[in-house]
C-alpha cells in the first residue's frame, strides 16, 4: 500500500508470528533483496504489554501522513481497539485518539477530529452486535463529549460514518446497513443534515470525485428506463442529488460475462470483467462523447484469478495487478492505466514448487 511516499507491507514470517507492519520505496521494492524500515513489530508490543495482538490495519490522514489511527484486535476477534500512531517518530501517542475494544471503528474528518461508532454503552449497539450510533469527535475532549451523528435502529445490523478526503471532492457520509445487501447511504452537510442517496436498498453504491456509481443487484427502472441486474451505472453526484436521472453504462453483463470488480484512478475506470471466467481487464477514458475502452496487458490473460487495485488514485493512474493460476504462483504486477498497451511489470512472485511447463489447463 502506498501511504505518503513510502510503500507499506505487513509481513509475517517464522521469526515474525504476529508480524511487522514495515516500509521502503518502489525503487527499493524492485529490488531482488529490499531493504525495508519497520514500523510497528507486533510481536515486539505483544511482548511488552503481555498481549495478543492481530492486526487489523492503518487509517493514515491525508496530506501529510504523519498520523494514523492503527486498529489492533485481541486474538483475531471481530472487537478491536484503535489507538493513534506518530508515523514519524512511530510510536503510539499517550494522549492520542484511543476508542476501547468494541466492535467498531474510528476514522479520520480531519486532523483534530474523527468519525467513532462503537460501543458507547446500554442500547448503543444493534441486536447484531454492531454500532447502532456514529458521533463526531473532537481532540481535546472528552468522548461524552462527542456529537451524534445518526443514530440507526436496534433492528439494523451496523451504522456508520466516514470523510472522503478526496483533494476538490471532500465530502462526509452516513452508511445504515440495515442487513446484507441492503444499505442506505447519506450526504452529510457541513451543519450536519443529512441527504439520503435515493436509490434501492440493494444498489451497492459508491462516490468517486465528481462521479455517483452504481452496481446494480436486482434490475431498476429509472428515467423511463430498465437497466440490468449486474450492470454497472454512473452519473454526476450533484445532477444525481438535484434530481437529474440520466445515466451512462459502463457495464452491462451478457449470458457469459459478470462484473468483477471496478477500479477508479486519477484519469480512468478499469474495469475487471469475468469473461467466461477468465479475467478481462479493460481501461476506460472519459471524453466529449462517453468513454472509450481499451484491454490492459498484464499476462497470459487465462484461467486464474486477477485483482486490480489503484496504487494512488489521487496522484497517478498506476494500478496493482495480482495474477494467480494453477500453473504460475502468485505475481505482483505494476501497470499503468494511462498506458494499457505496454505490458504490466512484474514485481514480485512468489516461489514455483514444481515445473510447469509440462501442464496446460
């Protein structure tokens, strides 16, 4: 994961139980032998405060990263506690942001406050045991102190809230998942008022930039249309949110094909299409006349599983490919978005075990 200009693993091995959370450059990590910087060893901290500590990640504050809220979970139970993290100095901050162990989490508005839903005591939890309320908190105070944000009901599964830090495009939301598959999502204002994004329970839905997205589950008449179970539509969030109900297609699923996975960088929209089950990956521009496609090369392109993921959608159109197949180990693979006609550079690769060059699938 790429956090400022280091990139970050956690890495577990015999030596490291519990594992490292550890940082070098991309220059480094091309590298046969990188040298890495560690940040956080947990079996170090295990060791001085007689816990069990897993992992449960990093939320680091944009622009800067310098802070981060790290979660640490007791033996790999779904409860967690976040506490704050100096990325500079590494080291956990005494007076820092700390939410105790609960199931629920703590994540950044801005530098001095943060979104909590968690376990704030009798009936603030769903009968799923998730958080039934989100509060906004502010660094100073005490968290009594911190103002609700939504409260969902008891019958709800979780309810939470979050800021998009997107630079030009910062925006807060609400989530009420009332059960799988079945969600509401809000725009918070800046005097805190909430505007619910008007589509079915079932849409999974998602902001990006100036773009609302939809990936349909079930099939939704809109507009004086009918589109598809499995498509993929997008709009202008502000249209969308004044009324506007026009809609472009980015995918739409055929009897041999099925939505993947979407991926968003800083110029494009890649999209990973199963295609008889075998990964398809194609790249979209957006220009005066809707989007044009080009496929991404990144391997052999046969029967497997890829997965794409943008390395910094705010700074570049680079994306993480990762292969997996029956003949070739797991590969870390480099491309580029704006250039899907150059062929993906592998970066890393696990071991082979056994000669593959006799197979075929």
């Amino acid at each position: 994961q790429k956090i400022g200009d280091y990139y970050y693993n956690f890495w577990k091995d015999k030596q490291h139980e519990r594992g490292v959370w550890r940082r070098t450059t991309l220059a480094e990590y091309r590298k046969a032998q990188p040298q890495w910087e560690t940040v956080l060893d947990l079996d170090a901290l295990n060791k001085a405060e007689g816990k069990n500590w897993v992992w449960h990640g990093a939320d680091c504050r944009k622009p800067d990263y310098t802070r981060c809220l790290i979660a640490l979970s007791r033996g790999g139970a779904d409860a967690d506690e976040t506490r704050e993290f100096d990325l500079v100095n590494k080291k956990f901050l005494a007076d820092g942001f700390y939410r105790p162990e609960a199931k629920g989490g703590l994540g950044w508005k801005d530098a001095d406050t943060v979104y909590v839903y968690t376990d704030f005591g009798d009936g603030s939890m769903t009968s799923s045991g998730y958080p039934r309320i989100a509060k906004e908190w502010k660094r100073g105070t005490p968290p009594s102190a911190a103002r609700v944000v939504y409260e969902g009901t008891n019958e709800d599964m979780y309810i939470a809230a979050y800021h998009d830090d997107t630079p030009g495009f910062e925006r807060d939301f609400v989530s009420r998942t009332i059960a799988f598959y079945n969600d509401e999502l809000y725009l918070r204002s800046v005097d805190g008022k909430l505007a619910k994004i008007d589509v079915p329970n079932s849409v999974s839905k998602g902001v990006v930039r100036e773009w609302l997205t939809l990936e349909l589950r079930e099939p939704w008449e809109v507009g004086g249309k009918t589109y598809k179970a499995g498509s993929l539509l997008v709009t202008k969030f502000d249209d969308f949110m004044a009324g506007k109900r026009v809609f472009n297609v980015l995918f739409e699923p055929t009897d041999s094909t099925s939505l993947a996975g979407v991926t968003w960088t800083k110029n494009h929209v890649v999209l990973n299409v199963f295609d008889d089950v075998k990964n398809r990956i194609s790249v979209l521009t957006h220009g005066a006349v809707g989007c044009t496609s080009q496929p991404l090369k990144f391997g052999d392109g046969g029967i497997g599983t890829t997965s794409v993921g943008a390395v910094d959608a705010d700074e570049n159109d680079l994306l993480w490919v990762t292969t997996t197949s029956y003949l070739s180990p797991t590969t870390l693979l480099l491309a580029d978005a704006a250039q899907p006609d150059a062929t993906a550079q592998p970066l890393k690769s696990m071991p082979e075990f056994f000669d593959a060059s006799r197979h075929v699938v």
